[in-house]
C-alpha cells in the first residue's frame, strides 16, 4: 500500500498511485500492475455496504470527531483493497500508514515505529515523560524499560496533533502480524480517541487470536455474492471457461476475489475448459500464494534472487536491500522484470502488492536459498545502528547452532526488555537457545527463555522449551528449576489443585541446592494453595505454612520474600491474632520494595509476592490504603515490563478496590481489560471481582447466572478461592435483595472454610443476615470470631465494621452510640460501600424506633448514595425503608451530575481540583483535545459555562442538621474515591 507522505493528501490522480492490483477504479488511468483494464473495473464489485462504512468513517473525522473501524475477513478477501479505497478517498487528509509483516513479529514496536516514523519531527513538541517513553521504545535513546502506557500516550498525542484544518487518515494491514507491543499501542489509542479528527482503519486476518482488537468498532468483509463471483471470474479469464469448471471454481473460491482473480495463474487452460486435472481442495490463501509463486517461478534468477532478498527484509529499506544484492552478486537490472510482473515496486521503499506475495515469495522458496538472503542482509546491516535486526538475519541464516549468533541474540533480549519488549526478549532467547552448540549451556538457555515465555505469557512456547531442556544433560540445581518453571506454567494457565503439590515438590529439590530460590517457590506455593483453598487435592495452607517453616532459613538480612513468607506461614499456623505484628512488617516491607526497586531485577517481588500481597495480606489486615497502593502499583509495574502473566491478578485485584470504593464503572473496565488480556495470553480469566461487582449491583438474574457458571468452572478446576468467593457474592446479593434467609446459608457455607483476605468480609454479611433472620446466636458467633480480626487490626475500616456489626445486636443507646460510630470510622477510609450500607443500617434501625425524621436523614443519604452508583439492590431497599417513614419517594431519576459517564465525571472532577487539560490527559491516558469534548459535554450536562462553576456544581448536597452530626456530615469525594 503506498500512501502519501505526512502534510500531502491521498489523491486518486497522484502519479506515485495508492492501491494495488483488483483495487483502482477505471478512470484513474493507470492500471494497477499486473491486473488486466476490467479487472479494475470490477474489482469492488458488490462491496456498497463495506464502501458506505468507510466513507462514514472518513465523514466523521472530516467533521471533527474521531472513527475506528476494525475490517475483518480471510486473506484474499478484499481487506486490502478496501484500504486503499479508503485512501484514495481521503481527499484532504493527511494519510499514514503501516503493515503488519509476519516475520517482523518477534522485534518489539517495529509496526508502530513504521507508522510514526513521518510524525517523528514533532517528537520534541511531546511533554517530556512521553517523549522519552516513545524515544526509548524506537530505540531513539538509552533508558529504563518505558511505560506502555506513556509510549500509548504518546502516540496518541502525534496523531491528535494535526492541524486543525486537516484531518488523519491512519490504516493499519494486517494488524494480526504486528508485534505485540504496537498491537497493544495501537488498541490503546483506538479505545481513546474521541475529539481528533482521526479516521483509524485496520484490516485484520480472519481466524486470528489477538484479542486487543477485540470490542471496537468492527465489519466483517465476507465473500462476494455469485453473480458478482461470476462476473469478476469473467472479468479475468482469456481462455474458453467450461460453464461446469466456471460453477465448481465460484463456488469453492466462496466469493473470495483474489482466488478468483488469480485462477488464470493457478490453472492451465485445459483445466479451465474441459474441467480435467482440477486440483484437489485447498485453503484460499494456499491457493492464491500457488497463483503468484507461479509468477515467481517464471522471472530470470537474478530477479528472484533480488526478490527473495526484498521478501526477506521486512523494513522495505531500499539502500539496505542493494546492498544485500551487490554482496550477492546480483545486477541492477534484476529488479525491471520483477515489477513488470506486478510482484512488488521499487520505489523509495520497496513494497509488495499483498501481503501473500511476500509469503508466497519468502515461504516457497527452500532454506538454502533463504539462508543466503538473510546471510547478506546481516552482512549489509550496520551492527551500531541496528545490532537487532542484524542479529535477527545472522540467526535465520545460521545452517547449525553457532555460539556468536546466540550471544547476540541474548543481548538482543536485554535491549528488547528494557524497552518493555517482554514477548520480543522471550522470542530472542527462544532462538538463542535453539542456536547454542553446547547441550549444557543450551539447558541453561532453554531454562532462561522458558522463564521469559511464562512471565511474558508464552505458554505453548514455554512447554517446547521445558522439553528442549529435559532432553539435554542437566544438573540437580538445573532439574530442580525445571521442576520449578513447570509448576508455575500449571499455575499460570490454570490455578487449579495441582500447583502447589508441584511447587512444593520444586521447593524441596532446591533446598540443599539454592536456599533462596527454594524459599521463592515456597512463597509460590503457599499463594498456589490459598487460590487451591478448600479443593485442594494435595498438600493444603497448612502442609506449605509447616514446609516453609522447616525449610531453609532465611538471607541474613532477611529479603523481602523472606518477610513475606515467615509472616504467611505465621498466619496459617498460629492464626490472625498471634501474626498481626509479623503481617503488618511484611505489608511494610513490600510497599517499601515497590517504592523502591528501578530495575526489573529490583522488582522481582511482583512476580514471587503477588499471589499474596496485595490479596488477602493487606484485606486479612483491613488495610485499605496499602491494599489500593500497592494493587495500583503493581498494574503499572506490569505494565511498563510486560508481565502479562501478572498484569490480569493486578487489574483485578486494582478493580475490586474500586468497587469498594463505589467506582463500579472503573472497576468494570478494568475486568474487561484483564479478562481480554488473559484470553490473550491462553490464561484462564480471573473471575474475582466480576462476581463481587455483579453482587453489588444487584441485578439478580445476572448477578445469578455469573456465579452459578462461575461455581461449575472453578469446581472443575480446583480454585476452592472462587468458590468462596462466589458464595460471598450471593450473601451480598441476598442482603441487597433483603433475602436474608438466602444469605445466611450462602454466607454459613462461605465461612466452613477461613479464606484469607474476605473471610472477614463474609462474617459482617452473615451478622447482618443472621440478625434479620432471627437468628441471634449465629450473629453473636460470628461477630465473636470478626472481632477477633478487627480489633488486632485496629483501621478505620476495621473498627467501622466491628461497631456496626455490633450495633446490629444492640438495643437502645448503645447500638444508636456503635451506629454513629460506626458512620465515623467508616467515613475516614477508602470503602464507601460500607459506609453507604451503615447509613442504611442506621436508618432503618432509626424508623423501627420510631424515629422518623432522623431515619429520613440516614435513608435517603444511602438511598442517592447507593443510585449514585449504580448499586440497584441496596438503592430498592433504601427506597422501600424511606417509603416506610411515610415519605413519597419514587424510583431515582438520573439527575444532572448522574448522567455524567464515568470518565467525563473523572475529567470534571479534576478540572474542578484545578488540573489543566494536558495534567487531565496525562493521568487519564487520553488527549488534551479529547478532554477539552468531554468538558464540553460536562458544562452542557451541568448546566455552567466555566470551570469555577464545576466545584459547586460537583459538590454533594449537603444534608440535614440533626441531633447526630457524625452520622449526617456529608462524606467527601477524597473518602468515596481511591486516594
């Protein structure tokens, strides 16, 4: 695809022409290479609605606001040609572009590096975090590994940095062969663009496996209809068509125009009019790729010498290409019959017409032949400008394994992780394990790149690589870390049963071996076996605890892991209130260690500690300001190095701090972001805080539906975690619901079993349900075994439960004394739930009293509170308690503030605080010009014209003065929202 350079419009009369062959319409002169004059004519035929489509998104950017569309279909189908259209079309626009290109695949941000490469002049105009990020991630500059999401921002400023009277047109081919890190980039920026004149086209290959894409505007490009098939077949055969041959070719080609178009090179002409000798069934793309390596076949040798060398470099660099070629003896003159065939273009760039005549080109060709091309092209790469790429040739043009080209490929990897390139750093050493001659040293390789392949999600790679590990001469220390990386594999995809036995085993072969990296596993182990809980089939919490504490004794001074661990095995053992002490110094020693580490090494901890920190350790202690700090830590550490075997648990874990905080629309963006990348990477989605946001939200028949599902997946697969937590889910549902005897048995079989972290949590709902239900001796119980917890705690979020479960079994002054109480703790933390559930506890403890004007104050706090965000259940049960008071209440309208989206309420809120554009956009990962169009909606919404107006406009209602001031002060936004 040739598309104009930055600042020139795309005009279908342009001599230097965008599109390919099938893609150009009659009258634009020139015909595209190698297609015949009525080949063009009919090439969109019966393409109306995928045309409208992209004039619609075209239409859109020129009016001001921002498109995407995601075009789908199987190769040959026309995705391409769609493109181009949309190019050719783009009269006005400024128009970039780039291609995905399969074996460019393992170099981290290649893609996007191509398609920021005309904008890169502007790169100085970039706040400085950003332009650091995107320098650091091309390779423009040393640096730590960069934040994904500044280098997203990043790109996201360049394109919304057009001028104001010319619009961008960005297409993006074959973005199912884009590295992983642009693919990533490139979602990103899709989901963020609003307000800036950006048309953003990809086409992508159908089946595919990517899920970034996943969710944004999307079309599917299917075959063309019959009569159109017939008439473009028509349009490209010169031989006499048997009708017989002419039926059988449109319907096995499904409407595909490139297998049609390309038949006249697949077949000879007594296969086309007698209908004998037709090939046996192949897949389209096959197909096609047969058609043009035919074409191939029949240029001189110096010609597919060149053209294989120009397959081979997928830059499209045209001094590097030449130089390849004059190291292989191959003359200038080769390239006339190349392009004369319509196999590519030579140009200042070389391109090809389609993607599959690369592949045809490239993966027709045999090994010999390939290995010279990608000899030389190492050979012409200059070592200091792009020792990646060099080292990428020299590994495809080994013939034998060779310990240079492994070496460079090891420092390859180092170069790719500190740009944030985990999936590349994982393929680079992937292959230099593959290339290393010595079968020891290559063990020691196959185990470094199979730790990569499962930290960076990799997990059909990581099982090859155990297994080129195994099969090699190996150590005791070397066997037991292969043991080791195989448990953690099991873990990583399934979190079932299975992995703690398996860790456990580990741990114990690497005692007398390596202490500390025996005591790493057992912190494995132990998170292994509290996600195993209750289903666990092998050695449970206790069996790990008891392991680790006759296991080796820890580093003098002790590491953080090692805090961690002691402190875990301490808990289990010896339970909540003889290990508070040591629980709390952990908790200091892995925040101070986030704080702190720079350097992927200092950051080891997220791997080894997440499993149980920052769930359940800092709930276990209802520490809420150390469970949203370092949750929020932890998602942008992975982030930055590409953990994408970590980074789910982490936004997961990040999401249900902020239901708590009663962010239910945060929290389930989120989810989503963690289930897509989870799917991505071949995990098995984490359904934790799903099934929490789902109960708080309070819609039964899905809330239902979630867990019920939900309880059949984990029994299957031994995540006894889930399975208490889904009962949890049905306790807070029922309460909502006000089925209080449901709640109760949900909440009795949630607390057989003691689940660290929100076993607490299920012991306040039993109270209240036990208390509603009549039964005062279960309440009484479980209030016993919650004070335990809460009092050793001492947080406001402790003590605030505790007073208000208590008050829950009190009469009289004193439960009117916890209530208040309670109210107040509770209004100093992170959990507006909680506090929204006290006020409505308090209220209709107020009316049963008779007391009605207080209880009025107190419900109808909790009944705006509850609608406010979105929690229906407890909002219903509100509303019915205030109807009681004799108050005519109906069903909450959406009211000014209510029917802001959640992120125009984040941007109003800091806009409020005083933020300016560009500190708005930076936090929120968008464009200062996006958020100036969601404040534009905000002052439409709220009905004021400034910023000054936005404070008093966002504030909460103030409420009633009663004779309980503790209990009625507004809570402020800084205690409803995580700080």
């Amino acid at each position: 695809m040739r598309l104009a350079p930055e600042g020139q419009s795309a005009r279908p009369d342009q001599n230097d022409r965008v599109g390919c062959a099938m893609h150009q319409a009659a009258d634009q002169g020139d015909r595209p290479m190698g297609v015949p004059a009525s080949e063009a004519q009919v090439a969109l035929r019966g393409r109306s609605q995928e045309l409208a489509a992209l004039e619609g998104v075209l239409a859109t950017a020129r009016a001001g606001s921002s498109a995407v569309l995601v075009l789908r279909g199987e190769a040959g189908i026309g995705k391409t040609a769609l493109l181009d259209y949309a190019a050719g079309r783009a009269v006005g626009f400024r128009t970039v572009g780039v291609a995905g290109i399969e074996s460019e695949m393992e170099l981290p941000f290649a893609g996007l590096h191509q398609l920021c490469a005309p904008m890169l002049g502007r790169l100085h105009e970039l706040p400085g975090p950003q332009r650091n990020a995107l320098s650091v991630a091309f390779g423009l500059r040393e640096g730590d590994a960069p934040n994904r999401f500044l280098v997203g921002l990043a790109v996201l400023s360049l394109l919304a940095g057009a001028p104001e009277d010319q619009p961008l047109a960005c297409l993006v081919d074959d973005a199912q062969w884009l590295d992983d890190g642009s693919r990533q980039v490139l979602a990103f920026v899709a989901r963020r663009l609003k307000a800036e004149r950006v048309a953003l086209i990809f086409a992508l290959r159908e089946p595919d496996g990517n899920r970034e894409l996943a969710g944004l505007p999307e079309l599917i490009v299917g075959g063309l209809s019959e009569p159109d098939a017939r008439a473009l077949l028509a349009s490209a055969v010169r031989v006499p068509l048997d009708p017989l041959v002419r039926d059988r070719i449109v319907s096995e080609a499904h409407g595909n125009p490139m297998a049609l178009l390309q038949v006249t090179h697949a077949l000879a002409p007594a296969e086309l009019a007698g209908g004998f000798g037709l090939p046996g069934r192949r897949s389209v793309a096959s197909c096609i790729e047969t058609a043009f390596h035919r074409q191939f076949r029949s240029l001189p040798q110096d010609s597919r010498r060149l053209l294989l060398t120009a397959a081979a470099e997928p830059t499209g660099d045209m001094d590097l290409l030449w130089r390849a070629a004059d190291l292989q003896g191959i003359p200038a003159d080769a390239a006339a019959p190349a392009e004369a065939a319509g196999l590519v273009e030579f140009g200042t760039r070389v391109r090809f017409p389609h993607p599959l005549v690369r592949s045809a080109v490239y993966q027709r060709t045999s090994t010999p032949d390939r290995r010279t091309a990608h000899r030389a092209l190492a050979e012409a790469t200059d070592p200091r400008v792009d020792p990646d790429r060099r080292a990428w040739h020299r590994a495809h043009a080994a013939t034998r394994p060779d310990e240079s080209v492994a070496v460079d490929l090891e420092r390859s990897a180092d170069r790719a992780r500190g740009r944030g390139g985990a999936v590349a750093a994982a393929s680079f050493l992937r292959r230099a394990a593959e290339l290393t001659p010595d079968p020891a040293h290559r063990v020691t390789r196959a185990l470094a790149a199979a730790q990569a392949e499962i930290d960076s999600g990799g997990a059909d790679h990581a099982h090859n690589l155990l297994a080129v590990a195994e099969a090699g001469p190996f150590d005791d220390l070397q066997r037991a870390r292969l043991d080791r990386l195989r448990a953690r594999l099991v873990f990583s995809q399934q979190r079932g049963s299975d992995a703690p036995g398996l860790l456990l085993d580990a741990a114990r072969r690497l005692a007398p071996l390596d202490s500390a990296l025996a005591r790493d596993t057992l912190l494995e182990a132990v998170g292994a076996a509290l996600f195993a809980g209750r289903l666990s089939t092998g050695p449970g919490q206790r069996e790990v605890a008891e392991a680790a504490r006759a296991g080796p004794p820890p580093s003098t001074p002790p590491r953080m892991v090692d805090v961690l661990l002691d402190s875990m095995a301490d808990l289990i053992i010896d339970g909540h209130a003889a290990s508070v002490d040591a629980l709390r110094r952990a908790l200091r020693a892995v925040r101070q260690e986030q704080r702190s580490g720079t350097t992927d090494a200092d950051r080891r901890w997220l791997w080894l500690a997440f499993r149980v920190t920052p769930e359940p350790l800092a709930p276990e202690l209802w520490d809420d300001d150390a469970w949203y700090e370092l949750a929020t830590g932890a998602v942008g550490i992975a982030r930055e190095v590409g953990a994408l075997a970590v980074l789910p648990m982490a936004l997961t874990y990040q999401a249900c701090c902020y239901v708590h905080a009663g962010e239910f629309d945060t929290a389930a963006a989120l989810i989503d972001e963690a289930t897509a990348i989870s799917e991505a990477a071949g995990g098995v989605p984490m359904m934790y805080t799903s099934l929490v946001l789902a109960a708080w939200r309070g819609q039964e028949s899905q809330a239902r539906g979630l867990i019920e599902t939900t309880i059949e997946e984990v029994r299957a697969r031994g995540e006894g975690r889930v399975l208490s937590l889904a009962e949890y889910a049905t306790t807070v549902l029922h309460n909502g619901l006000g089925h209080y005897e449901e709640a109760l048995a949900a909440a009795t079989r949630a607390c057989q079993y003691e689940d660290l972290g929100f076993f607490g949590w299920t012991l306040a709902e039993l109270i209240e349900a036990a208390a509603r239900s009549g039964q005062p001796a279960a309440a009484a119980s479980a209030l016993e075994k919650l004070t335990e917890r809460t009092h050793t705690s001492g947080t406001e979020w402790a003590l605030g439960m505790e007073v208000c479960s208590r008050a829950l079994l009190s009469d009289g002054e004193a439960a009117d004394a916890l209530y208040r109480e309670g109210i107040e703790h509770l209004g100093r933390c992170r959990v507006a739930v909680q506090l929204f559930r006290a006020r409505l506890l308090y209220g209709e403890w107020l009316r049963r009293q008779n007391r009605r004007q207080e209880s009025r104050v107190q419900l109808r706090s909790a009944y705006e509170a509850f609608s406010r965000i979105g929690a229906d259940a407890f909002a219903e049960r509100a509303r019915r308690e205030l109807l009681a008071t004799g108050e005519t209440v109906r069903k909450r309208s959406v009211d000014a503030v209510a029917e802001l989206t959640g992120q125009e309420a984040q941007i109003a809120g800091l806009a409020r605080d005083g933020h300016t554009n560009s500190e708005i956009a930076a936090q929120l990962f968008i464009s200062p010009r996006t958020v100036e169009w969601h404040l534009g909606n905000v002052f439409t919404k709220l009905g004021v014209s400034s910023r000054r107006h936005l404070r008093s406009a966002l504030s909460p209602p103030p409420t009633a003065t009663t004779a309980h001031p503790a209990a009625d002060a507004p809570e402020s936004a800084a205690r409803r929202a995580p700080r």
